[in-house]
C-alpha cells in the first residue's frame, strides 16, 4: 500500500492544516460562556480514542507483517504459492475499495470524480506502478532466506531514503538539511543493527539480502513517486478509484506471474494448496496494512505513524525472540533506536517545511 501512504501523506497533511484554522475560526465565533454547553471534552476523547485504536492497528499489523511471513514457512520453505497469495492480496484490496466506493456512491451519489468509468489515457498508466509492486510484494518473501524478521524490519525503512532521493531527482523538491542527516542516521543506524560481533563475518545480513532490500526500496520508492505523478495530473479524482485501477492491474499482472511461475503447481495441487491459517492471517494483514496507514493521516498524524514503526521494530524483534531464537543484541537496540530517530528527523522536517 505504499501508493496509497504517499498519496495521503500529501493530501490529508494538507487538509490537517485546513481543518485545524476552520476550528480555530469556529472556536472564535463562539461566546466563552457558551463553551461549556458544546461537548468540547466529550469531542477530545473521542478523538484520543479514535486515534490510539488507529496507532494500536498500524503498529500491531505493522509488527506482525514480517513475523506472520517467516512463521508462513514449513521447514524453511513456503508451502503454499506465494504468487498465489499476492493474487488474494490484490484482491481484497480491490474488493475493499469497490466497498468503499459503494458507501460514497450511497452517501453522495456518483460523480465524475468518483465514477469507475474512465478514459483509456488514465487508465494506462497504472500498469507501470503495478508491475513495480508486484517486483516488490515477490522479492518481500524471498528476502528471508537471508534476513530473519527483525532485520527486515529495520532494512525496509530504506524505502524512505529512495523515496526522499527521487522526490528529489524526478519531481523536484528540494531536500532540506535535517532530511539529509536523518539519511545518513538511517543508513548508520541499519548498519549498526546487523553488525555480529560473535562470528567472524562483520553484518548478519550476507550482501545478498541487503541487495533485495535496496532493490525493494528502489521499486517503492519509484512506485510512489510516480503514482503521486499520477494523482496530481488529476487530483480531484477518487482515491477510491484510483486504487480500484491500481489493484485490477495488480491483480491481472500476478495472474500472469502466477501462470509463468506456478501454473503447474496450481493445476496439480490446486490454488489454495499449503494455505494455513497463518497464510489466511498474512494476507488480511498485507490489505489492512494500507488502510491502517490512511487512517492514522486521517485520525491522527504523521508523527503517530513514526512512533507505531518505531515500536513495531522492537515488538518485531521481542517476538521473534520466542518464536524463532532471535539473539536480541546490544547492536540490534541501538541501530533500532538510530533509525527510529532518523525517521522522527525526517518526519519532523516535512512537517516544518508544509507549514
């Protein structure tokens, strides 16, 4: 769901903005002595309410994404098809977004900004964002033949640096200063996790596995870029829609990594063959993962969102250590506070600059 991150990152940071001056306007509006009688406090804690059970599902979907994959295995291998899985993914989201486009039709009617009916010119430029995640969501299994879950916890926050770069590169925002140094921080601070002062070979992680995950961060980071591209050519449209077309590419194109790479097993075992419940829990946890996201940039705030994958890295690592005999180093806690403060500086900083 990174498509879906970016794109609100920008538009609900944004909208923030607007709502809180439209409540301080209001909140001017209204003679003092009437305060008391306007629920004021009743309103606070619904929102404190709202907001802890969306930082509660980001960090609790967040921590167990990497733990439910690797505890998917069966004597190290993926018994069921991981294209397979992809599919279902893809799907629930697409589903989730028809549901969610069913409630504004019945709330507000269809519009031109929220019809599914389109121009073949919109239409084809979701192909190209699909294809990269369906590179991304592949190689997100495959990298646990070399990394166990608390380091890719740590390593997939090197999205945010390819992410930063590209801005840079492709749409022409200007890094600042502090962004910079939290890259710098981020890098250390992934580094500084995996060293392994026990065996001879310095990082835990062979170059293979840091070799997927910048690739995977590459791929995301290019992927939202250039959906965000796509929302500002027209930014009235949909979200809704926007993902329902993102989601129907994705699942056509790992319909075809599933006849290329796995037809035989299909045909001969069946689609849902190696399923557990585990795997059922791992898909659901992938298509709410996304949703969980929107809604804290809805409900709450960016730094919320920092705050759930700061703490997802460490509740990663503590049930990793008595699921799988994860060694719970002294490196690993402080290369994991670096880039949880690495990714605080960056957060902080796009907030300073929006303002």
């Amino acid at each position: 769901m990174e498509y879906r991150k970016i794109k609100d990152e920008d538009k609900d940071e944004g909208s923030a903005g607007e709502d809180i001056e439209s409540l301080r306007n209001k909140s001017l509006s209204v003679p003092l002595s009437n305060v008391a009688t306007l629920g004021g406090g009743s309103s606070d804690r619904s929102k404190w309410k709202r907001k802890t059970i969306v930082t509660l599902a980001l960090t609790i979907l967040t921590s167990s994404q990497a733990i439910l994959i690797v505890w998917s295995k069966r004597a190290g291998k993926y018994e069921y098809s991981v294209t397979t899985a992809n599919f279902l993914v893809e799907t629930l989201k697409c589903v989730l977004s028809l549901a969610a486009l069913a409630r504004i039709w019945k709330n507000e009617g269809v519009t031109e900004d929220n019809r599914l009916s389109t121009t073949l010119d919109e239409v084809s430029v979701y192909p190209i964002p699909a294809a990269l995640y369906l590179v991304k969501n592949l190689l997100q299994y495959y990298i646990f033949a070399y990394v166990d879950a608390p380091g890719y916890q740590i390593l997939k926050n090197l999205n945010i640096i390819s992410t930063g770069v590209l801005y840079q590169m492709i749409l022409k925002r200007k890094l600042s200063e502090i962004q910079w140094a939290a890259f710098i921080l981020l890098c250390a601070g992934c580094t500084t996790a995996q060293l392994n002062p026990s065996s001879d070979h310095v990082l835990q992680t062979p170059y293979q596995g840091w070799i997927m995950a910048i690739v995977m961060a590459l791929l995301s980071g290019f992927a939202g870029v250039y959906t965000e591209a796509i929302i500002k050519k027209r930014p009235s449209r949909n979200i809704n829609v926007q993902n329902f077309w993102l989601y129907v590419f994705g699942m056509v194109f790992n319909a075809v990594a599933i006849l290329i790479q796995d037809f035989d097993a299909v045909m001969n075992k069946g689609f849902f063959h190696g399923y557990s419940l585990i795997t059922v829990l791992m898909i659901l946890n992938h298509a709410l993962s996304g949703i969980a996201v929107s809604m804290v940039m809805k409900y709450a705030d960016n730094i919320v969102k920092v705050y759930a994958t700061s703490v997802a890295m460490l509740l990663t690592a503590v049930v990793s250590v008595f699921l799988f005999g994860f060694h719970l180093s002294l490196a690993f806690f402080l290369g994991s506070t670096v880039v949880s403060v690495s990714v605080y500086l960056h957060s902080i900083s796009k907030l300073t600059r929006q303002r």
